[in-house]
C-alpha cells in the first residue's frame, strides 16, 4: 500500500472512531442511555482514536518538521 491510499485509509478511520467518541460522549453527558453499554463502545473508540492519531502524526512527522523550520527560516522551502 503506498503512502497516499494508508494516509486516506488512516484519514477514514480516524473520522469514524471521532463521530463513534463524540456521539458517545453527547450520550454520557446528557444522560440519555444505558451507560454501561455505552461507555465500553466510548472507551474502544477513544483507544482506537489515540492510536490512530499517533499512526497519523508519524505519517506526517517529516512534513510537520520541515512547516516548523520554515516559521523560523523564511528562505526555506519544504519539498513535497
């Protein structure tokens, strides 16, 4: 799998497991279900979500270090 189709397929997942935290999250704070069957899927998604996001950040680390440098040294460029 090449970088573009993993950063897409890591990009799909994260927006799932965000909606699942975030729905989950509306249903505990304002009480409107059962929460032990709600807080299991919370906390699945909320681990899925942080690992994901992890993967994502190293994907992007190089990209994230060149934008860095280039706050400090304006005749810099960053490749693609």
């Amino acid at each position: 799998m090449n970088k573009l189709k993993l950063n897409y397929f890591i990009d799909v997942l994260l927006a799932i497991s965000f909606i699942i935290v975030a729905i989950t999250s509306i249903i505990l704070f304002f009480r409107l279900g059962s929460k032990h069957s709600i807080v299991g899927l919370h906390n699945i998604s909320e681990i899925i979500f942080i690992l994901l996001s992890l993967i994502h950040l190293g994907l992007h680390f190089n990209w994230f270090i060149c934008i860095s440098k280039s706050f400090f040294n304006k005749d810099k460029e960053c490749k693609k």
